[in-house]
C-alpha cells in the first residue's frame, strides 16, 4: 500500500456463467450494490471502533461509508474516494481490481490498517452467497471485529 493508496484485487474461480454480473455502468456512486455481486473492503487503524465500508461492484459503480462503532452509520465517505475499478471477466475467472486513495477518507490511516475483505456473489437464480477471510458466529456480518482479519502496514 504505496502512501495512501489501497490496491485490492479480488478473483472468483469456477463456473462465472452461473454467476449474476451486474451489467457495465460509468464508474459513479451507487447505494445498495451488496444486494447483488459486489466486492467489499472494510478498513480501520488497528483499535480503533471507527471504520470504512467501500464496495466495489463489477458495473464499475462503488460506495464509501464511514461508521463511528460496529454498525453505527456515520456518513457517506467523500467523493474524492473514486475508486479505479478493472474488470476481467471469462468462462472461468471473475478478477475485479480496485484502487483506492484512503486519504479522502481523513481517518489517521498513516500507519498500520486492519481490512476486512469479504463479497457478496449473486447466482443467475437470484440467491445470494457471502464470502470473507474471516466470519464471525451465526449470520453473515462483514462489520464484525472478527471480519478485520488482515492487517497491513
């Protein structure tokens, strides 16, 4: 992670065309795009309660939030955020790379992040399945403190 910039690649192997892909759209902020095959990063300085959700959907279209506590909505994280999304899609291979400036974020992230990385792939059915580097207990929760499994410096 060069300065400021989060760099994310996300891939998805197996049979894509059973996979819903959101049709291509211009790279704009879009609101509920987890309710179909979205990536996700959730990102916090180590110990600290307040966090980031950036989504990421293959259309292009992405979403930033900031939350001061464990599912306590703070606001939209600022425009200036405007990710670089790349799509490679083939029979076998979904890759969604995503780059993102965190300083727009204006949350301290000069040192160490921890990063919750996780997606939400819709099937051509319409059923949804939730994937992460680490879940918590019970339901799907990407904003679970066990969710932020990987840390960076």
């Amino acid at each position: 992670m060069p300065g400021d910039m989060l760099s994310l690649r996300y891939m998805l192997s197996g049979d894509i065309e059973r996979v819903r892909i959101p049709d291509a759209s211009r790279s704009a902020r879009a609101e509920r795009l987890w309710q179909h095959t979205c990536c996700e990063a959730f990102v916090r300085a180590p110990g600290v309660a307040s966090y980031h959700e950036l989504n990421f959907s293959p259309s292009g279209e992405w979403a930033a939030y900031s939350f001061s506590s464990y599912r306590e909505y703070g606001s939209e994280a600022g425009g200036a955020v405007d990710p670089n999304i790349e799509l490679c899609v083939t029979r076998e291979t979904l890759t969604l790379e995503a780059t993102v400036r965190l300083q727009p974020l204006d949350a301290g992230y000069a040192g160490r992040v921890a990063i919750g990385l996780s997606a939400v792939i819709e099937a051509r059915d319409g059923s949804l399945s939730y994937w992460a580097l680490a879940h918590a207990p019970g339901k799907p929760d990407f904003h679970h403190d066990r969710a932020f499994a990987l840390e960076l410096p």
